[in-house]
C-alpha cells in the first residue's frame, strides 16, 4: 500500500470502496481513449484525487493492481457468464473474522453450478475451478469464491447493474447464458423464451445484450401477489418487489438465433429449447 499513499497527492490512505471507485473510473475513461494525462485530469476533475499518470499506465497494462495481492479481475468469457448468472441467483457474503470476500451461487441444478464455479475461477485467475457443494438445509448447490474486487464491484452494481456492462458487452452471449440459465424458461407451447426479475436495470440490461446479438425481445411488467409460500419450507414469505419483470423472446428468427448464439448450460433447459426448435423446423 504504500506506492498507493505515494502516488495519490498529499500521501493520503484509501479506503477500499475508494480505490475500487478510483479503479473503476480510470478503466472506465481508458475504454472512452483517453490518454493517461486526460485521465488524470478528468479523474481529479470528477472524485477530488490526483492519481499519478504512470500509475494509471500501471493499472491499465496489468502491472498494477489498486488492492495489491487481491484478486484482479480477468476480463472474458467466464467473467461474463459468471456477473451474467449472478445477476440472476447470485448473493454476496462477507467474512470478517478471516477477511474474506465471497461472491456465492446457491442452484437446484448442478450442471449449471459446476459450469459457474469453472467461470467464477477463470475470471479470478484460478486455475482450478470452484466446485459445488450440496447444502442439506437449503436443498440447493452451492458455489463460491473469494475476492475483494469483484465483490466490491458487484456490491456497487446492485445500485447500478449498468456499472457491468463494460464487462459484458464484449462477451453478450455467454452473459445471457449465464443469465437465462440463472432466470429463463422455454415455453414451449407459446413459443417463448423468457427470463425475469424484480429489477427493471437488469431486464433491460440484458434486453441491450440481446439486442447486440441480433435478438429482439420484448419487456412486460406484471404485478405479483404480496405473498408467496415456499415449497421447501411451507412458510409464508412477502415479496419485496410490488412487481415482477418479463424479458421474453419470440417469433423464428430471434428463437433460431438465441438457440445458435446464446443457449442453457442446464441439460433440462437445453431440452425444452431443442423441443421449440423442431417445433419450427416441423413447420
């Protein structure tokens, strides 16, 4: 930490939310082509801190990291479908007796927690992918891994989902799998597919990402019940959403399309979609 105290002016400490803001930011104004210079200037125009040009150079070629040994952030396909999935089912927990930082995936199937945890570890560079863990108590499989950065960036986009889409939009179908593997269904006999969610941010993120492969999609709003009871428990729950949001795909050639380009990790799901699409080259 301190190259970090040097070459932020007046040698002051950063706060962890802080230097993930300041990092952000920086890449943020790199993918926009600015130079190091501008950078520095736009950043200290904006957040009130000057960070040193060659600094930044550092951070934007790798050599760098703002949280020195934590784990970086490796741009790519598994990065993608892991912030995809999580978006959908995923959970943060942190553990403060041993200073960890868990991003945490809890599913019914397995195929789609394996394909997760293997993600989850290429986008943290791990070489060995995280594996599933059967939890007797929630019935569910769960998958999880530690890093301060990504957690913190997750943390920041549960505000403004929107803050991922640097990270998605060069990899939108392997985003949208893993989202539609955590939040879609195929309706076969209406010929849809569909996913949906509470928060319109991420509906329509996700509508963008279709949108990039060639996909249209349709949102709908439709109000839900105050109260749900769960199958595992038969407890009584509310919900905490007034209500819920639809992203649904239909029509031949947005259902042909999804089927070459997106698709479901899920064995069941890949089924129901392989039905929908004889059903079309039946006709």
């Amino acid at each position: 930490m301190t190259r970090w105290r040097d070459e932020v002016m007046g040698g002051k400490y950063r706060g962890l939310e802080e230097r993930l803001r300041l990092y952000d930011e920086v890449m943020r104004l790199r993918r926009l082509g600015l130079g190091y210079k501008r950078i520095a200037k736009a950043v200290e125009e904006k957040c009130g801190v000057y960070l040193d040009p060659g600094m930044i150079r550092n951070w934007v070629k790798g050599r760098y990291y703002p949280l020195g040994r934590c784990n970086k952030i490796v741009e790519g396909p598994g990065l993608a479908y892991a912030v995809g999935a999580w978006l959908g089912d995923g959970t943060l927990a942190r553990d403060k007796r041993n200073y960890e930082y868990y991003i945490k995936l809890a599913v019914s199937d397995y195929d789609f927690a394996e394909e997760w945890g293997r993600c989850l570890a290429e986008a943290l560079g791990r070489s060995k992918p995280y594996r599933p863990r059967w939890d007797d108590k929630y019935e569910r499989w769960v998958v999880k891994g530690s890093s301060v950065m990504l957690y913190g960036l997750l943390k920041r986009a549960r505000e403004d989902p929107w803050i991922l889409m640097p990270y998605l939009e060069e990899y939108p179908a392997e985003a949208c799998r893993g989202f539609f593997d955590a939040e879609g269904w195929v309706n076969v006999d209406y010929y849809r597919i569909v996913a949906d969610n509470t928060d319109l941010d991420i509906i329509d993120l996700f509508r963008k990402l279709l949108e990039e492969l060639g996909i249209d999609s349709k949102i709908y709003l439709c109000r839900q019940g105050e109260t749900f009871t769960s199958s595992r428990t038969g407890k009584v729950y509310r919900y905490n959403s007034e209500y819920v949001i639809y992203l649904a795909i239909s029509g031949e050639e947005n259902i042909l399309r999804f089927a070459e380009n997106v698709g479901f990790t899920i064995a069941r799901k890949r089924l129901k979609l392989m039905k929908l699409v004889r059903k079309y080259r039946k006709i």
